[in-house]
C-alpha cells in the first residue's frame, strides 16, 4: 500500500521484497569480486592460461566496473530505474553462463567484462532503491540492511569459491549466479517502481565525448591499479601512456561535465558537504575492507600454507559479527547518534585491529590469535559502513540520492583497488629493506651463525646428502628463513600502516558539521 503516490517509499510486504531483491543483486555483484580469487589456479590449467594472462579475469571486471558505476544515475534516467536494473541483472545473469562456457581465457575475459558493466549497476542501483523505499528517518536502518551485502560479500566470496573448486569445478562459480539471476528478475519486474524522471536525453544531445573520457580515464587509471606493481609501473611504457591517458582524460572530463548542458556525470551533486565528506570516507573504507580482506588470505596463504578454503573460512566470524552490529547501528543513527561519532569510534577500533594484527603476525601464527582480533575488525566495518553511507546521502533528494549513491560506489571501489596496489608496491619494497637489514645481521665468521650452520648441515647429512650437498642445501634453508622473516615484517608494516591511516582520519570526521 502506498500513501502518497509521487513518492517511492513502500510499506509491509512490498517493502521487505524490494528489500531481499536489491540485497541479492548487491550480494551477487560483490561476491563475484572475490569469488574468482581462489579458481584462479584451476582456471589456468584448464584454460591452458599463464598467470599473467589468468590475472585478467579480475582486471576485466574491475574496469568494467568502475566504468559504468559513474553513468549508472543517468542511465536509470534514459530507461527507467526499473528496466535498467531488470536488464543490468539479464546482462549480469547471461554473462556469467557465457563465463562458465568460455573454452579460451580471452572469452573468459571478454565475458568478464560484460559481467562487469552488468554488475556495477547493480551495487548502486540497489543502494538507490533501498533507501528511497524507506522513510527519512528510517534510512539508518536502511544502510544497515543494504550494508550486509556489501561488507559480507567480500568475505563469503573465497570460502564459497573454494567449496565449489574443491568439490565441483570452476565454472559452477558461475553457474550459481544464475538461478538468482532469474529470482532477482523476476522480483524486480514484479515490485520494484521508477520514480518520474524529467524528459529523456534527446539521442543528439548525449554526452558521447563525455562517455567516451569517462571510460578511457577511469578504466586507463583501474588498469595502473590493477597492473602496475606487475609491470614494474613507470618502467612500462603502457603503464606511462595509460597514465597520461588517466590524467588527461580526468581533466578533460571535468571540464566537459561541468560545461555541457546534459552530462553523462552530475559533478554539480559533489557541492553537497556531506556527499563531499562521504566520498572520501568511502575511498578509505574501500581501503580498509579491501585491504583487510586482501593481506590476511595472502598471509595465511603464502606464509603459513592453509588451502583457500582455510583462509576464507578463518574471515567468516567477522563477517557475522558486521552482520550483526548492522541492525544496532541502525537503530542507534535512528535515535539521533550524530553519524561522525560513529564513524570515529569505528576508525578507533579498526585501529586496534590493526594494531593487534601487528602484535600476533609469526611464522606459525595459530587460528585462534587471529579470532579476537578479526571480531575488532567486524565491529569496526559495522560502525564505519552505515554511518558513512547515511552520512553521504543524508541531505540529498530525489534524482541527486541516486547520483550521490554512485560517486560513494565509485569511490569505495577505487579506494579497494587503491588499496590492494599500494599493499601490493608497499610490500614488494619493504620485503627488500628487510631482507636487506636482516642479511647484514648473518655473518659468516660469527661463532652463533657457523653453530646454526654446522647444526643444519648435520641434520641434512643424516638424510643421505654427502657433506658438499648439505652444506649448499643449509644456506639455502637459512636465505630461505630470511625470506620467510622479511614476508612477515613486511605484513606488519601494513597493518601499522593501515591502522595509523584510519587515526589520522579522525580529528577531520569529528569537524562535520551534523545537518539536520
């Protein structure tokens, strides 16, 4: 039943299945980020694939992403919010049966990217119906309810992916999108509403040069993100032509976007404080949660030597715990909790996550130790993911929720890539001053490093080398120690990294000004 026909707000039963659908899309896209993570290596034999070529598979649908997030307001505009989610879920739900058919890792590939351009609409979009189908003062719990897709579905992607590699084969981490696919349809055609859009762009009036700067900006800079540590950044000349590409088309862009009469992109929403504030807090968070959700299956993994399967389940209690927390902040901002108090008090624990990830980090680092802390790191991403979204979309109305919905989207995105390729560049650097501190330390003449190694060269020759090859097969274990210690101060480093970023972050939040 609705009250007042020119608004989207729904009631009762209505309202709860527009609710489940948008959260299944939004689970669906951001599930699919993660889910390929852990296939890669059976891809890659199968498909008969190199592990720079299977790395695509990622970078495909990041850039697909990314790209249409922007645009995603003013196509809801041009086809109806409802026909264009209806046919972003088709796209999504059809290109993920072509990606489990792919018989080549280009098809693959391209499939990827057309999975992309289907689901960066449907993380936007959803958050857009979410929150216009509920009241003002109940949009807290809105977030909330929406905020369980988006802070879950990173985490349930690896321990879901690796069931289905170890049990099934990789295409099945397609194939269960598709049934979804169909419910999410169906659900959307029958309950979802558009709101009453002004007239329609003119085909002769389209911003195809804004489009066309859009993409190749966003997508050249995702690119740099995505491939830059491994192409050795500026010492490749795709990666220097795709940044001047990046910086052009950003300046470009602007200036087109904020002259021509109908844009691809409103940047005139970004005069919003709040909007201005919740993007930038939205970049970071994408840092921490991506971040977060990248380091630790990396450090189990590569390590410690847990399966997939192991470093995905170890991620789940937090999840739960996010899960958990999203309906008590929602009815905390319900009751008139200033949004920056929040955020501050989950930049403070996020903090001490970190910091506790810094404290436990060894060698043979047990399941347990990691329990507690990744509890912190769930309380953290609950008080953080709602407070920052309402806050975004807090002062805005009609046609500008939906605009502001994809810049935060946007922003959280690229704060994940950001994030994962500064770890990835930081690490590579610090792994080489470590090894190089630690080195200095070993020296051959000190009477403590010959006893170690005369120990391990016995040991070896109790196996059956001769004394030649035991001595070699000691100095290899003992570069092979130094290897492993640097690995593990360089983790240390990014979560004190992290951790300290997330506290300098503090004293801006607690300077917004709350708007009624």
């Amino acid at each position: 039943m609705l009250t007042d026909h020119s608004s989207l707000v729904e009631y009762g039963f209505r309202r709860v299945i527009i609710t489940i659908t948008a959260i299944l899309c939004a689970l669906l896209e951001i599930v699919d980020t993660t889910i390929v993570n852990v296939a890669l290596n059976d891809m890659r034999g199968n498909l008969g694939a190199t592990l720079t070529e299977v790395g695509w598979v990622i970078t495909a649908y990041a850039i697909a992403n990314v790209i249409i997030v922007p645009m995603t307001s003013w196509l809801s505009q041009q086809f109806g919010r409802r026909n264009y989610f209806a046919a972003s879920i088709l796209i999504f739900t059809v290109a993920s049966f072509l990606c489990g058919n792919a018989h080549t890792i280009w098809e693959l590939v391209f499939f990827r990217f057309l999975q992309g351009l289907g689901g960066g609409a449907l993380l936007v979009t959803s958050q857009t119906i979410i929150t216009e189908s509920y009241p003002p003062e109940k949009r807290g719990m809105a977030q909330a309810i929406y905020g369980l897709g988006v802070i879950i579905g990173p985490t349930l992607g690896p321990p879901l992916g690796g069931y289905f590699v170890d049990h099934f084969s990789w295409p099945y981490i397609f194939y269960i999108n598709i049934p979804i696919g169909i419910i999410a349809i169906i659900l959307t055609l029958q309950f979802v509403r558009s709101p009453r859009y002004a007239a329609k762009t003119n085909r002769s009036d389209i911003d195809w040069l804004g489009i066309a700067l859009l993409a190749s900006s966003i997508g050249s800079l995702q690119y740099i993100l995505e491939k830059g540590q491994e192409d050795d950044w500026f010492n490749s000349g795709t990666i220097i032509a795709l940044t001047v590409v990046a910086v052009f088309g950003f300046f470009f862009f602007i200036w087109r976007e904020l002259s021509y009469k109908n844009p691809i992109v409103d940047l005139r929403v970004l005069r919003n404080g709040n909007l201005r504030i919740g993007t930038v807090l939205s970049f970071i968070l994408g840092f921490g949660l991506y971040g977060s959700t990248f380091i630790i299956p990396l450090y189990t993994q590569a390590t410690l030597g847990w399966t997939a399967t192991q470093s995905g389940m170890l991620l789940i209690p937090a999840a739960l715990t996010t899960a958990f927390m999203m309906p008590i902040i929602g009815k905390v901002l319900q009751k008139g909790m200033p949004q920056q108090y929040l955020i501050s008090a989950g930049m403070i624990i996020f903090f001490f996550f970190c910091y506790w990830g810094y404290c436990i980090l060894t060698s043979d680092t047990s399941k347990e130790a990691f329990f507690w802390p990744l509890i912190l790191r769930g309380i953290g991403m609950g008080l953080l993911f709602i407070p920052i979204t309402t806050l975004s979309l807090s002062t805005l109305k009609g046609m500008d929720i939906g605009k502001g919905a994809a810049f935060t989207g946007m922003m959280r995105q690229l704060g994940g890539s950001f994030g994962i390729a500064s770890i990835t560049t930081f690490m590579a650097h610090q792994n080489m001053v470590h090894r190089s501190a630690l080195i200095t330390h070993i020296d051959i003449t000190n009477p403590a490093v010959q006893q170690r190694l005369n120990a391990m060269t016995q040991n070896f020759m109790t196996k059956g080398m001769t004394n030649d090859n035991a001595q070699k097969a000691a100095m290899r274990f003992l570069d092979f120690t130094v290897t492993k210690q640097a690995n593990i101060l360089s983790y240390m480093d990014v979560f004190i990294y992290i951790g300290c970023m997330f506290l300098v972050c503090i004293p801006f939040v607690l300077l917004v000004r709350k708007k009624a």
